[in-house]
C-alpha cells in the first residue's frame, strides 16, 4: 500500500510567537551574577569555557553572563576570539588589548 500525500493547503507552518519566544530566552540569575562579581576579582582571566566549569552553567549561559558583565564595566574583553573570547577583570586590565597590539 502506498502513502497518501498531504495536499499543501498554503498554510505556512507554525513557527513561535514573540511570547513564545521570550519564554525560551534565558534570563541571567542575579545571585550568578552577584557570584561572578565577587570572584572575578581573584581571576587573572575568564573565558566561557572557565565559568562553564566552575558554576555548571551552559556554555550559552557563560556567554551571556561574560557579555552583561563586559557592560556593567566589572571585565574587559582582552581577546575578542569567535569562538572563545577571553576577557580580564577591569582592575587587571592591561592599556592596550592583544587586538590593538
């Protein structure tokens, strides 16, 4: 027995509403954030990778967490990688960045 096709009746699939959608983006947790502040300070450097280690976060999660703390002012992005950008503490941080070397 052979299977029917389905006629294309036009309807375009359902794809996420705007609610829908931002019910799947992750908000960042203030007390991570509190965390993070009180230990970059003892950090020479953080990349997505390192806070994926030490809080047991998602990488995904890590990089947000770098980019919202990149601009509150606490870190400097040091190295600005695709893949694993690395960034320093703003106390630490050096006058010139390895880009502008």
């Amino acid at each position: 027995m052979a299977k029917k096709k389905k006629k294309d009746t036009g309807k375009q699939s359902k794809g996420r509403s705007i609610v829908q959608q931002a019910e799947y983006d992750v908000s960042l947790p203030k007390e991570l954030v509190e965390r993070a502040k009180r230990d970059i300070k003892r950090e020479k450097y953080l990349t997505p990778f390192k806070l994926h280690q030490k809080y047991n976060i998602s990488l995904s999660t890590a990089r947000k967490l770098l980019r919202a703390l990149e601009e509150e002012g606490v870190l400097v992005k040091f190295s600005a990688n695709r893949r694993s950008p690395v960034y320093v503490p703003k106390e630490s941080a050096p006058t010139k960045t390895f880009s502008q070397i």
